[in-house]
C-alpha cells in the first residue's frame, strides 16, 4: 500500500517536496533525542551544544510547511489523492509529537544537576535507549523506502519496550531505591515515561507503511 502511496508522491512535486521535508523532521528529531540522553545520562556538566527552542521551532515550522503543501495538493487535485494526504499529515503530527518529547527531555538535562544513573534500573534503561536508537534508525528506513517487510519485522522487534518502560515507572512509584535520590526518581520516571511515548510514536509511523489510513497506530490485522 505505501509503495502506491510513494509513486505517487513521485509523480506530484508538491507533494513529493512535503514527503522530502517529513525526512528532514524525523532527521532532526533523531539528533535531539541522541543529543538530549547524551546531555542528561552521560555528562556530569548540564550542557548542551543542540539550540533546543530554535531546534523545536524548525520541526513545528515543516510541520506548518508540510500541511500547507499537502492542502494546496488537494485542493489541486480533489478527492483522488485524499488518503495519501491524510497518512503524510499523520506522519508528520507523530514526528512533531518526538520532537516535543526529545524538548522535554533536553529541558529536563538542563535542569537536573549531573548525570542522572538509573540505579538498579540502570541495565533495563541502558537496553531501552539502544532499543530506540535502533528503532529511529530502522524506522527512517523503513518509511523512507516504504519497505513492509521491514516495518513488520521493526513491530515485532520492539514491542516489548513500551512494556519495560512501564514496569520501571510502577517500580518507582511503589517502592523507594536506597540508590536514588528522590529528585533522581521523579526525573528517572520522567524520563522513562519520555523514552516510552517516543517509541510509540515511532511505531505509529512504522505502521503506517503497511496500515491504511484508519489503522495507523494500530496493530497491523493478522491476514
């Protein structure tokens, strides 16, 4: 479904220079996100060499840019290409949604006074973070080429995050680690929770290469 979808953003320059910019979103995203867990779980020091606000400006402003071309493709062409139009603006409201979270995080690396260490969490968030790195990576790809056989397999490869971000939240908030202070649990649940929404949106997206419109965030339906 998403190769006929890519066709045809081939053949209209309008929307193939909206589907251009929706890389460039997710590019950007991916930097803040390496950017902020770099800044928040490796550095002693709170700085950060990424321009936050002005970064988050540019992703809303191809946000504003993309609906604009993909309104003015419809109202070109009509109806026809009605669905291609809803996915890609789908698409690029999942990846402004990164970028806010990957905001919140560098906001939360500036804030906090060190590197904040996951304490007996450590290891599952460490496995986590590769976890979503990957995913980024695989993700791009994936929606780049419109490759279903990839986004199934990515579906599959990492939906036990979201389970494991939610098991290290409940344990934070049921039980007090010795190891961590309770400024550095409050921002480990944050953080966590940060890491889990930005997963998921990262699978919206994939799903979108092998869902129609009205099931993208949704499972892919078993044939």
């Amino acid at each position: 479904m998403f190769r006929k979808w890519l066709a045809i953003f081939k053949k209209d320059s309008l929307i193939d220079r909206a589907y251009l910019r929706s890389f460039k979103m997710m590019d950007i995203t991916q930097s803040m996100y390496i950017e902020a867990k770099e800044s928040l779980r490796q550095r002693e020091d709170n700085e950060i060499d990424l321009k936050v606000k002005e970064t988050d400006k540019e992703v809303n402003s191809y946000e504003r840019e993309v609906r604009r071309m993909v309104f003015k493709h419809l109202s070109v062409t009509g109806i026809a290409n009605l669905p291609q139009g809803f996915i890609l603006v789908s698409i690029i409201i999942d990846i402004e949604r990164i970028g806010d979270y990957t905001k919140n995080m560098v906001e939360l690396a500036l804030d906090h006074p060190g590197k904040l260490h996951g304490g007996e969490f450590e290891d599952k968030i460490i496995r986590i973070e590769e976890a979503l790195e990957g995913n980024f990576e695989m993700t791009i790809k994936c929606f780049k080429d419109g490759d279903e056989s990839l986004a199934l397999e990515l579906l599959k490869k990492y939906v036990w995050v979201n389970d494991a971000c939610d098991e290290i939240v409940e344990a934070l908030v049921r039980k007090n680690d010795g190891d961590l202070k309770p400024g550095d649990s409050a921002a480990l649940a944050l953080y966590t929770r940060w890491l889990k929404r930005i997963n998921s949106h990262l699978r919206n997206i994939t799903t979108s290469v092998v869902n129609p419109f009205d099931r993208i965030g949704f499972e892919p339906s078993k044939k």
